[in-house]
C-alpha cells in the first residue's frame, strides 16, 4: 500500500511545479470582462461537475445496501450508459434549438431527480433514476463546452484564451472531483449512503440559480426541428472527414477510458493466497481506493499543465497522436504484467496524465472543426457509439485481460484516426481557426462549398 501513497505525494509536488512552470505559458489578454467571463464559466461547471462527483463513490454501495442482487446493479450500471446513448442526441438538439443555458438547467433539474429516487429501495424506481442520469449526463459532456464555445466567440475574445480555459477546467475538474469525495464520505459515514446524493442536490440547486443569474442565452439553429437539427448533424459528420475523424477519436477514446474506471480496481488488487482466504484480516488483499482516486486526480491535474506546455510549441493535432499511442502502451501493464501493482499502478498513472491532456485537447478540437449551429447535437451523436463501447463490454462477461487488450485496440485505432487528422490538416495548410461554421471552414480550406 506504500507504493499508492508513495505515489501520490511524489505526483502532488509534480503538479504544484508543473503549474507555476505553466503559469508562464500562459496566453494573455487585455480583453475587457474576460477574467468575470472566464470565472463565471469555471464557476458553473465546477459546481456541476462537484453534483456529478458526489453521487460516483457511492451509487454501488447504495444498490447493495438496498439488498440489489450483482445482476441487478450490473443492469442498473448499463441502463445509466444506455439511457445517454438514446436520448443524447434528443437532449442535445434541444440545446441547440431552445437554448444551451436552458439544457443546462435541465441538467440540473434532472440530475437532482435522479437523486431523489435514490431513497427508494425498489428496482425499478432506481431504474428511472438512471434514465434520467443517463440523459443528464449527455448535457453535462455537451451543453455546457456548447455554451462556452459560441459565447466566447460572441465577445470577440482571442481564439488561443479556449484552449486556456479547457485547461484549467481539467484542473478544477481534478481537485473537485477530491474535494467532493472527502466530502460525500463524510456525510455517508454521518447519515449513511443515500446522504451525498442529497448534497448533490443540494450543489445542483445552486448551480441553477447560479446559471439564471449570470448567464445570457446562446443558441445553434433555432429554426430547426429535432428531425432536421438531427440531419444536418449527421450530414457535416458525413461531408466533413474532420468531424466524423474526432467523433471517433472521441467514441474509442472515452469508450476505454470508462471501462478503465471499471476495471482498475480488479487490475490493482492482489490475488488472494489461501492463507489470507482463511484469516480473520478483512484488510488483507485489500487495496486504498482512496489513495489510488486521489493519485489518479491529480495526474490529471499534471496532465492539464501539460497540454499547456504543448500548446505552446506545436498543434493539438500534432502532439496528440503521441499522446494516444502512450495511452494504448498504459493500458498493456496489466496484459503484459498481470499481480505486478508497481507496474500496473505507474502504467495507470501515466495513462490518466493521458486523460488529463485528452480533455482540453478535444474540447479546442472541436471548437476549430464542428459547425457551430448543431454543436450540441454533434457532441451528442458522438457519444453514441461511446456508450455501445461501454455497454458491450459491460455486458459480455469477459476476462479482464481481454478487456484491456480490447481497450489497447481502441487506442490504437484511435492513434490511427488522429494521425489521419493531423495529415489532412497539415496537407490542407488549414489556419487556426476556432469555432465558425462548416461552410465558413471550406473556405478557408480552398474547397468548393
């Protein structure tokens, strides 16, 4: 258990070095209301994200308190990621019609009762509060980058400053994500498992007033219905490669990234001898979860002050497909390493500074390349085939050493798709270019509209 604590302090004094070296990097404005502008995102999606972060630790442990068989949570499991993959693009074209702010909101109000049904102990009351979490976590990984995207353009602020504010959104996603743990253990350990999703609700409430007082309304096409906001999405996945490239980046890449949430406990914990089947120590075999989810926070967090040191000498595109290939090689210390935790735990580390960089890297990806007037809906679609990932593996039973091979194929495939990317950029001589529509990126491309 030493190595996880171990790694975690060594990894805190890496973050806090990295980020006052990157402090330096950092792009600057003189742009009027920027910083109250930035602020008041950050505040939002924190606040959102900390909602989020307060029910994870302890929905399992509140199916099995409720006497839920393992096949039944397992169901439970499935329906929240079935739900998104359904009703995420309906959610997300109501973003675009009706209003980004207003979806936001609604993820609030469906998150909070999503919560609500958690103090009922029947099935299939809890059943609907994973439909109705599935479909709020669609808003949560669309409407609000949506929101973010055009309202920065609509000021007219410098396009480098999007990639800035992705950054830090990762790092105050990292360090809420354990401020929200401690603080939802503390009040599971005072009230019991149902309590962190009343403080959830509680976080969400506020969020919500929140947003009504300090954010204005931006939309996609609102003209359009669910039915064409749908086909116009599709048709710029279908005309444009750059989009249908990063959906699939994006679908493979957080397709393994949430199977890795599923799996790293298993991968981590020690083969229990006979002798310790056999004792009386509940402890032994035992692994620190805690420690591990804090370490894992903040490589993140490193990963985040990363992206802004690559940022600053090359492209996303570019560097990116670096970034994927190391992710896949991670992935392998439990194929090639199996009981090895040191191995296992660094490769794991190294693979979450992957994901620390992989956010912000394809939120500024998305905001040069997917036409504004059905962002939402594109984001949405996206997360189609990343949920089939999840909800396949999930549900096929397979040895652990075939999931993760499975994963490293995903990556791989992924490192292939963004090369590609990077190539057809590079050959195109596209200019940076944020946000803007589909058209608007022909142009500057040299292709006929």
């Amino acid at each position: 258990m030493n190595i996880f604590l171990g790694g975690f302090w060594l990894l805190a004094v890496v973050c806090v070095l990295l980020y006052f070296v990157t402090r330096a990097a950092l792009p600057t404005t003189s742009a009027a209301g920027f910083t109250q502008f930035q602020r008041s995102y950050m505040v939002v999606y924190l606040l959102a994200m900390a909602g989020d972060w307060m029910q994870g630790p302890h929905v399992y442990a509140l199916y099995d308190s409720y006497g839920m068989s393992t096949h039944q949570i397992e169901l439970l499991f499935v329906a929240g990621f079935g739900s998104s993959m359904i009703f995420g693009t309906v959610v997300g074209s109501f973003a675009d019609r009706y209003g980004r702010r207003a979806n936001c909101i609604l993820y609030g109000i469906l998150y909070s009762l999503a919560c609500v049904t958690k103090h009922f102990a029947n099935f299939w009351i809890l059943m609907v509060g994973r439909l109705l979490g599935g479909m709020a976590t669609s808003i949560l990984y669309s409407a609000f980058e949506s929101w973010l995207i055009f309202e920065h353009h609509k000021r007219g602020y410098e396009s480098d400053l999007l990639g800035n504010i992705f950054s830090l959104a990762v790092l105050g996603n990292s360090l809420t994500a354990i401020v929200a743990g401690l603080v939802a253990q503390k009040f599971a350990d005072m009230f019991g498992f149902v309590a962190p999703f009343d403080v959830s609700m509680s976080v969400l409430a506020v969020m919500v007033v929140v947003i009504i007082m300090t954010w204005p309304e931006n939309y996609g096409d609102k003209s359009s219905d669910l039915k064409k906001s749908f086909s116009t999405a599709i048709s710029a996945i279908r005309t444009d490669p750059k989009i249908l490239c990063l959906g699939l980046i994006q679908s493979l890449f957080e397709g393994s990234m949430y199977v890795f949430v599923l799996e790293w406990t298993p991968a981590l914990t020690p083969v229990a001898s006979a002798a310790d089947k056999m004792s009386d120590d509940g402890h032994r075999g035992a692994i620190p979860h805690g420690h591990i989810f804090a370490a894992f926070m903040v490589a993140i967090m490193i990963g985040s002050s990363v992206f802004k040191l690559l940022s600053k000498y090359t492209s996303v595109e570019s560097f990116m497909r670096i970034v994927l290939f190391v992710s896949a090689v991670t992935l392998l210390t439990p194929v090639w390493f199996p009981g090895n935790q040191l191995v296992i735990f660094s490769g794991f580390l190294v693979f979450e500074m992957c994901v620390g960089i992989f956010w912000p890297s394809l939120s500024t990806m998305r905001g040069k390349y997917v036409p504004e007037e059905t962002r939402a809906t594109t984001m949405n679609i996206f997360r189609v085939p990343l949920n089939f990932i999840v909800v396949i593996i999930l549900t096929q039973n397979l040895p652990m050493k075939i999931i993760f091979q499975c994963c490293v194929v995903f990556l791989m495939l992924a490192t292939v798709l963004q090369h590609w990317l990077h190539r057809h950029i590079s050959g195109k001589l596209l200019p940076k270019f944020y946000g803007g529509t589909l058209s608007d990126q022909q142009e500057l491309a040299g292709e006929d509209v």
